[in-house]
C-alpha cells in the first residue's frame, strides 16, 4: 500500500544570479495518512523549503514528491493551485489572517473557494471561539489568532494540514493548546497533519519525527508512545 | 552629512522602484505641463503682440478732425508734453474695383515731414516699397475674397464715390507693387464704414501725392514717457487714458482756435469785399456819367456843324449868283467893247482890256472859292454824319454797360450776403481722440489672451490637485514600506535630518525632473498650438515663446513642492516614533464594519467576496479618497475636453443648419434701387428660390455698455416679417419655442444678451452711427433672446427702424432659400451677372469659414483630453501600484489558500473598480459644471459656444477612457500580481 506522502531523492537549489544555494539535497520520507508528523531542526535546516514544496507553493529542482499516489512535483502552477486549494490547509506563525475580515469571515474566506468546506461558523467553535467568531483578529489574543488561522485550515476540509511553527510566536500555555487542537484534528476524516519547528520538546507528541540538518534528513523515529501535548515540558 | 552608504541607499532605491520613481516624475511632469503650458500662453502672446506693437512703432493715439489739420494744429500737438512724436497722415474710405472685385477699403497715406522717425510700419509679406506716383501697397488681412489682390494688378477708385472724396484725390488708378501687413489691422474684421456694404474689405498705402487736400486728415501720436511699458499693462492703460483725456482738452481748445480763425478770416474778407464793392461802383457809375456828358456834348456839336454849313451854302448861293452877275457884266463888257472897239483910243481900249482881264480874274477866283466851297460843305455833311454813328455806338455801348454794372453789383451784393449766411453756418469743428482700442482686433486680442489666462487658473488647478495628491500617496507610502529600515537606520545612530534626507531627495529628484520636463513640453506646446489656433483670426508675427520667468519659477516650485511637502509630512510623522517601534511592523489597522453592514437585508444579499470588497473600499479612507479625487478629476477633465469639443464643433452645425436656413447671400451695390431692381427679381423669379431683402447696419453702442470698438454688433432689418422664418429661425434660448419678430420691439442674440445682461422685457438704446459722424439712439424693448452662435445681432422691423431710428431701410442685401437642389456654381453666376449685385456667396463659404475658426479650438481641446488621459493613467497605476504593494501579504495568503491568479485579481481589482466607476460618476457630475465654466471662459467675442451640449458620445468616451485606463492598468500589473512570491511574503511578519 503506498504511503501518503512519499518524498523521492528531493533536491531543491536556490538560484540567485550565478549563486547557487542549495537548501535541500537528496531526502527521502514517507508519512502515513493520518499521522501526526513533526520536522524539527535549526535555522537553514530546510525545513521550511520542505514544507513549501510539500505545500505546493514552490517547486523541487529534483526528484519526486508525492502525495496521496498524484506526484505533486510535476504539476504545472495552476494545478499546484488547486491541490493548494483543494487538499491543503495552513497555518502560519504569524497566522495571515486578513485584517480587515472578522473571524468568522476569514474562516468563510477559505471555506468559500472549497468543494466539500465544513461549517466555517461550527469550525470556529471546534476551536473554542464561538464567542468571538465576530471579532476582527486585531482584537483577538494571539493564541485566538491562531485559533482562527487553524479554523480556517480545517474548514477546508484537507487532506493535509502543514502548521509552520504555529506555536512560534505564543507563550508556551497557548502553545499547548494549539497543539492540542491540532492534535485532536490529526486522523480525523484521515486528515495528515504535518507540523514543522525548531522546538525539538514538540517531536515528544507526533508519531512520526523527521530531524533535519543541513538541507538533509538526519533521522526519522517513529515514537509509539506519543505523550499528550499537555505534557510537554518546554 | 550625509553618508557613502546613505547615498547608496538612495541610488538603489530609485532603481529598485523605478516605476514608483517614474511614476512620480510622469505626474509632476503632467502637472508642470498643463500649469505651466497653460498659463504661459497668454503671457507668450501679449509679448508676442507687445514686441511688434514696439517694433512697428504702432501709435498710441489716432486724431480725426471733421474738417482736417493745419500745420499749425501739428506744431501745437507736438508742444504737448505728452506727445513723443507725431506724424500727420491722410486717409480716405473708397469704393474700388479690383480685378478679383470691389468694395471699400481704406486708403492711407503717411505725410512726409522733418521728423525722421516711422510710424504704424508695414510688415511686407511680398514686393516692395512705393517708389512711384500711381503705386500702391494692398493690406493682406482679408478672408473676403473681393479684394485680395496680387501684385501688378490696378485698383482703380470707381466713379460711384462721393465727389468730395474723389477732389481728395490726384490720383484715381495705382498698381499694386506690395502685399503689406499693418499693425493697424491685426485682424481680419477691419471696421466698418459708411460706404458700400459698411465694412471694409481691406485697406492700401499711397504716397502722400496721391492726396490733393490742403489739410491733414488724420495724426498718429507716439506718446511720451511710456518707456518700455507692455501695451497690456495696467501702466500703459493708465497712461494712455490719462492722455486721452488730456488729449480731447487740447482738441476743444485747437477746435475753438480753428473756428475763431476761420470766422474772423471770413468776416475780415467779407467786410473787404464789400468796401471793394462800393468803391467799384462809385467808380464804374461816375465813368457811366462822364460817357454819357461826352455823347450829349458831341451830339450838340453836330448840330452847331448841321447849322454852319447851312448858312454856308447859302452864303454859296450868294456868291453864285454873284459870279452868274459878274459873268453877264464880263459878257456885256465885251460885247460892247468889240461894238466900240474902234471908237476908243487904244489907250482907252487898253484900258477897258485890262480891266475886262482883271474882271475875269476875280470872276475865276470867285469861281474856284464857290466850287471849294461846296467841297467842303459836302465834306462836313459827311463828317456830321459819321459823328452822328459814332454817338449812336457810344449811346448803345452806355446803355449795356450800365445795365451790366447793376447786374455785376447785385451779383457781387448777393454773394457778400451769401458769406454772411455761410459765416454764421461755421461750426466749430469736431475732433475725435482714439487710443489703439479704436483699431479693429485690438482689444479683442488683449481679451482672447485674457480668457486663456482665465482657462489657465482653472484646468491646470485640477491637474496640480490631483497630481500632488498621488504624489502624497505615494511618498507616504514609500516612507510607510521602509519603516523598519527607517528604525534600523535610526537605531544605528543616524540623525533624522539624515534620514529625512534621503526621501527629500528621492522625492525631490523625481520631482525636478518631471518639473523640468513638463515646463519644457508645456512651454513649448501649449503657446505654439494656440497661437497657431488664434492666428486664424489674428495678423501677428510668429509666438515668441517662454518670455515669463516668474511662471517658469512658480511652476516649478509648486511642482516640486506638491512632492516634497507631502513627504516631508509623511516622514516626520514616521520619524518621531522611536526606532524600536519602527521596527516593529505598524499595528494591522483594525477592521471595521461598514454602514452598508447596518441594512443587514442588503449585506445579507451580498456575495462573500462582495462584502470583503465592501469592507476594504472604506478600510483606508485616505485612500478611498485620493482614489475618488484622482478618478474624479481625471474623468471629469476628460468629460471638460470632449464637452468643449462638442460646444465649439456643434456652433457651424446649429449656426448653419438650425439658425440660418439660407442657402446664399447677395449683397447689393446699389441699395436705393435693390427692393425695385427688375433685373435682380426677374432673375430671381426665375430661379425658384424664395428671397428676403434686408439692410445690415453697425452699431455703435448698445446701452452704453457695448460699443462698436469691443464687439462687432449688427442692426438686421429683414423686409418681409412674414416669411423671415423660412431664412432667420428664432429660437428662445430656454424654451425653446419659435420667437416672431413683432413691430414696434426687437430680438437680440443670445451672446449679446449676456454681455447686456438683460432679459425678455428690458429695454435696450441702441445707437447707429451716421455719415456725417452724429449717432441716432432709440430705446427698444427686447421682445426676445434668440439662440446665436455666430456674430451679434439685434433684430428689428422696418416699420419700428423707420419710427425709431430714422429714415426708410435701403436694402442692401437678399437671402436665397431654394427650393429644389442647390446647384451653388451655375446659380451663383447667373445672380452676379445683374449689374446690381456687388456679390453672391453661398452660405457654405461661411459655415466653413466658422468651422475652420472653430477647429484652432479643436487642437487645444485634444491637448487637455491626452493630458487628462496620461493623468487616468497615471493615477490609476499609481494607486493600483500602492493597493497591491500594501497588501501583499494578504493577497500571499490568499495565494496559499488556493485562490486562483484570476481570483486574486478579482478580489484585488473588484475594489479599485468599484471606485473608479464611483470616482467616475463624481467626476461626470464635476465634469458638466466644468465643462459649462471653461466654456464661459475661453469663449471668443463674437462667438457662442454651445451651452450644455455635452453629448452622449462626449459622456461615453469619457467613460470609456476612465475604465479603459484602469483595465490597461490592471492588465499591466497582473505580472506584479502573478510575482507575488507566497514564500518570501509569508516569511515574517514585515
């Protein structure tokens, strides 16, 4: 049976004039539908081109990507649009909510452009914000901010959730509640959540850990014994 | 100081953002250009026309005097102070025949004199000067054919002229050997005059011996004291003023000089003659008495004479018989001496021998005393008889001469009488004071140039409005972008004065450079295109360009600083926040709901993306705004191009197919024969045409408040009221209905309505001029305001000008309307072979006349109308530009979400179109009344530009054009769109 993601000898190379940087080289990882998947690594790891490419929202210079049996890696940019559209859910550090909408409407916003959205106001409480689904985010707290911004990913209803250090810029208590919600949504209607961080404490909760150094897979362990994100110590 | 690295920055900075750079540049340039272009027009054309007005010595002061000037009265005017110069001249208004036609022109002379110095100086388009008696130079200001003649033609002064002016004249043929232009007639209307068809057709130079007339008839004065003063300063007009007046002073006094003269003359040789007179006849009288002593005393001698010679003869008688008696005695004597002859001695024989031979003798003396006795007697019968002719000769002779003397007295005693009579006619003469205003076309240039000024403070106010507002925008922006850079620069210890720097200078460099290039372009554009439009209608020189600095300079300082200040606002709003909060990124601005949000039954109808677009429009208000203004204004300018475009292009048309329904226009030569001439009505009647008589005749002076030297008025009496509407259509200006002009009140045109500023019902004086230089005024009450485009009439009926305004109307001209096809060649010939018809023009002639007028307009009109598209351009690029670069987080998201490239275009332009069709719609509002305010401004005198004839078209080009703009817009920055990159975008948080 194959696997939900598979990545074959992916190589990514930044061309900047004659100056070429290479930011991955040669990985290979699979992941299993459902899992919760955590990259970790430092700085210029590459962790972050990895889950651009994954996100379609850039493309490999080499190899194979391969997501839910369709190989991503050849699509043409408006396919990749699509599979943004359709399969894929985000969620960014810094949370990109559209200022100028309420809650409730950036959930509507993503939810609007989907073939199968779920309910964006009943998404919204999923995540705890029945109270302020009218709220515009500059009046929210950061963790709601997240809240929104993981709301709007899963009203998609995606194959895919990628989470870009999500708990980047919150305290460590919203952080864990982040990752609870995110947790409690992985495997959900087989929805794969990949999460990637520099915070290596996270891995203690996935499934699956991807360590990356360099532009390179270091490691991949996979825990069977996940702890709850409640018990992680930072 | 400012730094190598902070001069890198700058560098870099222009050229990492060129089109924000350019952008910049474009508007200020855009703006320079109309402000700049616009308002130095009018300064380019006064000095323009002041240059040659200096240059040909054109007077200041025009003197005319009903009975001409001596020496004596240009001695006196030269004493003045105020006079620099004067130069006598002669001029005389005639009908001449030309090959190519007639009509009048006037004539003019410069009298030569011990001043050296040139007046009035003549351009030469073609030949040379007059060298020869006979010689002359033909003006070249004339769009009527009739006498535009080519050099080597002859222009003879026909025989209709008024004796008076042909005894002016020694010369009556001359042949053209120049094609001049005079600074006196700068225009193609040259004046009217009081004969043939009352306006000049052209004027001609003669030498001064072409003039046989003891006075002067015309002075040109240079004035004193005006040193380099511009003919359209406010100086000049004072001085000129200040001399007119001083100048009718003088004229009163050498008047009253001239009369005192001329009737103590007159008085001084009337009272001489009449002492010649009996002086003449004592003598001639007493001469008579001393004939007539000198026959009565011959005629007595006569008599004595008669009576001598009959006692004479009868003395003769005696001394007859005597020697009868002594002729017997000798006889007896003898007779007895031959009896006796022997009986006497001899001595006693001897004796009675010698006395018989005595006897003899003395009888043959006695003989030859009587015979030389009648001789002479007969002799003085026959002088006696001679004398007595003599006397008779003499008496007949007395007789014619006395009675030749008492009609030679009473002749000589009636013509004393008649100088009497003519001395108390004596009047003192009238002079007439003029300034340049009096010369045709003079005043209306210094107005057209007025009204451009008035063009020029309102069109490129919009232009500058709209420009410094995108540059605000844009600069606050720019400032707003590198707000962490700002920090780090702040926070690396660099002064803020530095860090200002560096946007003044971006700001300040785009800025001078879009000045400079659009001072340059506007210079240069602007003055040449409308001086090529008004050089239709004027006779002036090439423009000469960019004279005034002071416009070059606030230009270029308002350009500059509509940049600069909006920058310097936006940074030191920026630079007073502490380099640690720069660096934070600014606080998302928070949402809000919009009002529409309050009628929930709409914004629940409202598609999703709809309510998002809703939201963002007022998100920014600052920028709602600046994108409404700039739309507005740009559309609104468009709508103001093409609207003038319709009101001017739409004047031949409505003139000519809606006013004027005539197809030709006969003038007359004759107007007291026209209304009877058989010829003319046969001819006509031929024709099947209906005609319609009627005299055009200047005015002088409406109200007091127009007169003949500002617009060119015309007093139109058409013959027949009755069928007047098949030529004239009347139309009321706002109603619209049909007006019928009634007996007893007058229309007047629209235009000249304005000007009086008077309505249905007023009453209007209107006053004519007449021949002999009086005016008649009669006050009328306008009946009616007809819609005119073209010209100034005021209407009247026969009836109500003979009642008012004195004699009988002499047609002097016809209209034509045909009824079938108009077939202009053969028609207009067959009319000017009657002998009565001066000329015949088809209405067609006019009409393009007008429109050819009319198209100089047209090129302005384009010029706005490009310029108010680069400005939709510009602006829209700029906004769209600033919106996108904004936003371009938001719209990376929206990338990552999965929007399609269309999608977030729709999303992002829906909102820029929203507000370019409201910007729009504001600025088609902005645009009527725009539009109706330029058009009262940049109006000429004797035209009417269409009010309110924007037309459909007008309304959907502009439309068109705005919407166009914005969608070459958007369809230029989808590639900025499509570059968003979702990964760098969506990185941090900046």
């Amino acid at each position: 049976m194959p696997h939900f993601i598979e990545l074959e000898n992916v190589s990514k190379t930044y061309k900047t004039g004659e100056v070429e940087t290479p930011a991955l080289r040669d990985v290979n990882f699979i992941t299993d539908k459902g899992e919760f998947c955590v990259v970790v690594g430092q700085s210029g790891a590459g962790k972050t081109t990895l889950l651009n490419l994954l996100g379609g929202m850039d493309t490999c210079s080499d190899g194979i990507i391969r997501v839910d049996g369709e190989v991503i890696s050849g699509y043409s940019q408006k396919r990749l649009t699509s599979y943004r559209r359709f399969d894929i859910g985000f969620v960014f550090q810094f949370y990109n909510l559209v200022p100028n909408l309420t809650a409730l409407e950036n959930v509507e916003l993503a939810a609007e452009i989907c073939k199968n959205p779920l309910n964006a106001a009943e998404t919204l409480e999923k995540v705890g914000l029945k109270e302020r689904m009218n709220h515009f985010p500059a009046q929210l707290s950061g963790g709601e901010q997240q809240r929104v911004s993981i709301a709007r990913a899963l009203a998609k209803n995606p194959k895919l959730m990628l989470c870009d250090e999500p708990t980047g810029a919150l305290d460590d208590e919203t952080g864990k509640q982040i990752l609870r919600l995110l947790l409690d949504f992985s495997g959900s209607d087989g929805m794969t959540v990949m999460l990637i961080t520099h915070n290596a404490a996270i891995t203690q909760m996935a499934k699956r850990v991807v360590k990356m150094r360099n532009g390179g897979i270091r490691s991949v362990t996979i825990n069977d014994e996940p702890i709850q994100p409640e018990e992680i110590e930072w | 100081m400012v730094t190598k690295s902070l001069w890198k920055n700058i560098y870099r900075d222009i050229f990492s953002s060129v089109s924000r750079f350019l952008a910049i540049v474009i508007i200020t340039a855009l703006g320079a250009f109309v402000f700049c272009g616009l308002r130095a027009t009018a300064p380019d054309m006064e000095n323009t026309a002041d240059k040659y007005y200096k240059d040909s010595a054109l007077m200041d002061y025009r003197l005319l005097s009903s009975v001409g000037f001596d020496e004596a009265d240009v001695e006196a005017l030269r004493e003045l102070p105020l006079t620099e110069y004067v130069k006598p001249a002669y001029r005389a208004d005639v009908l001449v025949s030309a090959p190519s036609g007639g009509g009048a022109v006037r004539l003019h002379a410069i009298a030569s004199d011990a001043e050296e110095k040139s007046i009035n100086d003549l351009i030469f388009i073609a030949g040379r000067g007059i060298e020869n008696d006979g010689e002359c130079l033909i003006g070249s200001a004339t769009f009527r054919e009739e006498i535009a003649a080519n050099i080597g033609d002859i222009i003879t002064i026909t025989d209709e002229n008024k004796s008076e002016t042909l005894d002016m004249l020694a010369t009556r043929e001359f042949t053209v050997v120049g094609i001049v232009q005079s600074p006196l007639y700068i225009t193609n209307f040259l004046g009217g005059t009081d004969i043939g068809s009352g306006s000049l057709l052209n004027y001609m130079y003669v030498g001064e011996s072409a003039f046989d007339i003891s006075v002067y008839t015309e002075l040109f004065v240079v004035a004193a004291d005006k040193g380099e003063l511009s003919s359209f300063s406010d100086e000049y007009k004072d001085l000129i003023g200040g001399g007119v007046t001083a100048l009718e002073d003088f004229a009163e006094t050498r008047a009253q000089i001239w009369y005192d003269r001329v009737y103590n003359d007159a008085l001084a040789e009337l009272t001489d003659a009449e002492n010649t007179l009996s002086e003449e006849r004592e003598k001639a009288y007493s001469e008579l008495a001393d004939a007539k002593q000198k026959l009565d005393d011959g005629e007595q001698e006569i008599a004595d004479g008669k009576a001598e010679l009959e006692a004479n003869a009868l003395e003769l008688e005696a001394a007859r018989i005597k020697i009868a008696d002594g002729q017997r005695a000798i006889n007896d004597a003898e007779n007895k001496l031959a009896q006796y002859e022997m009986l006497l001695t001899p001595e006693q024989l001897t004796e009675a021998q010698t006395e018989l031979a005595a006897q003899k003798t003395a009888l043959n003396t006695a003989r030859k005393q009587y015979t030389d006795g009648l001789t002479a007697i007969d002799e003085g019968w026959k002088k006696i008889e001679d004398s007595e002719q003599e006397i008779a000769d003499g008496r007949a002779k007395y007789e014619t001469g006395l009675r030749d003397a008492d009609i030679e007295f009473a002749k000589a005693e009636n013509e004393i009488a008649d100088g009497y009579a003519e001395l108390a006619e004596v009047k003192v003469p009238t002079w007439y004071v003029y300034d340049r205003k009096s010369n045709p076309g003079y005043d209306g240039f210094g107005s057209d140039a007025g009204r451009i000024n008035a063009l020029a403070l309102t069109i490129p106010v919009f232009f500058f409005l709209v420009s410094a507002l995108v540059c605000l925008t844009t600069m606050t922006r720019m400032v707003e972008e590198q707000r962490t850079q700002i920090g780090v620069i702040k926070a690396l210890g660099f002064r803020r004065g530095q860090i200002m720097f560096k946007f003044m200078l971006y700001a300040t460099a785009a800025s001078v450079t879009g000045a400079i290039i659009g001072i340059a372009a506007g210079i240069l554009v602007f003055p040449v295109t409308i001086w090529d439009a008004y050089k239709i209608m004027y006779r002036l020189p090439a423009v000469e360009l960019g004279g005034n600095v002071w416009i070059i300079v606030n230009t270029f300082a308002a350009a500059v600083l509509s940049t600069v200040i909006p920058t310097y606002i936006a940074c030191r709003g920026n630079l007073r926040e502490m380099s640690a909060a720069l660096m934070r990124p600014k606080a998302p601005k928070i949402g809000a709901r919009v009002l529409l949000e309050r009628i929930t039954f709409i914004w629940r109808r409202l598609k999703f993306s709809h309510k998002v677009t809703a939201r963002n429009i007022f998100l920014n208000k600052s920028r709602l705004f600046m994108t409404l203004i700039g739309v507005m204004g740009c559309t609104a300018l468009l709508l103001t191009g093409f609207g003038l475009r319709n009101s001017i292009t739409g004047v031949a048309v409505r003139q000519f197919d809606a006013i004027n329904l005539q197809d030709a226009e006969v003038t007359l030569r004759d107007a007291s024969t026209g209304f009877d001439d058989s010829e003319l009505n046969e001819t006509l009647a031929g024709l099947d045409c209906s005609a319609l008589y009627y005299r055009k005749i200047q005015i002088d002076a409406v109200s007091d408040k127009v007169t003949s030297t500002t617009l060119e008025i015309n007093l139109m009496i058409p013959e027949d009221l009755d069928s007047v509407s098949k030529f004239i259509r009347f139309n009321n200006v706002r109603s619209n209905e049909e007006l019928t002009l009634k007996p007893g009140s007058v229309i007047i045109t629209e235009k000249l309505a304005e000007w009086l500023k008077i309505s249905v019902g007023d009453t209007v004086t209107i006053s004519t001029i007449r021949t002999d230089g009086g005016n008649r005024k009669a006050s009328l009450t306008v009946a009616g305001i007809s819609e005119n485009y073209v010209g100034h009439i005021i209407y009247i009926s026969p009836e109500t000008y003979e009642r008012e305004l004195g004699d009988a109307p002499e047609y002097d001209g016809v209209l034509l309307k045909f009824n079938g096809d108009f077939e202009r060649e053969n028609i207009l010939t067959s009319i000017l072979t009657v002998d009565n018809v001066l000329s015949a023009l088809d209405i067609s002639v006019f009409r393009s006349t007008v429109a050819d007028m009319l198209k100089s307009m047209d090129t302005l009109v384009w010029i706005i109308i490009g310029s108010a598209t680069a400005l939709a351009f510009v602006v829209l690029y700029n906004l769209t530009n600033i919106n996108i670069t904004e936003r371009i987080r938001e719209l990376a998201t929206l990338k990552v979400l999965g929007f399609y490239e269309v999608e977030v275009r729709r999303y992002v332009y829906r909102e820029s179109r929203v507000l370019t069709v409201f910007g729009m719609l504001l600025g088609l509002v902005g645009g009527i009344f725009l539009t109706q305010y330029v058009i009262v401004t940049a109006e000429v005198d004797n035209i009417m530009f269409l009010r309110g004839a924007i037309t459909p078209l007008s309304y959907g080009l502009s439309v068109v054009i705005t919407l166009v703009s914005a969608e070459i817009v958007h369809w230029v920055m989808r590639r900025g769109l499509t570059r968003i990159n979702m990964v760098d975008s969506l990185k941090s948080a900046e």
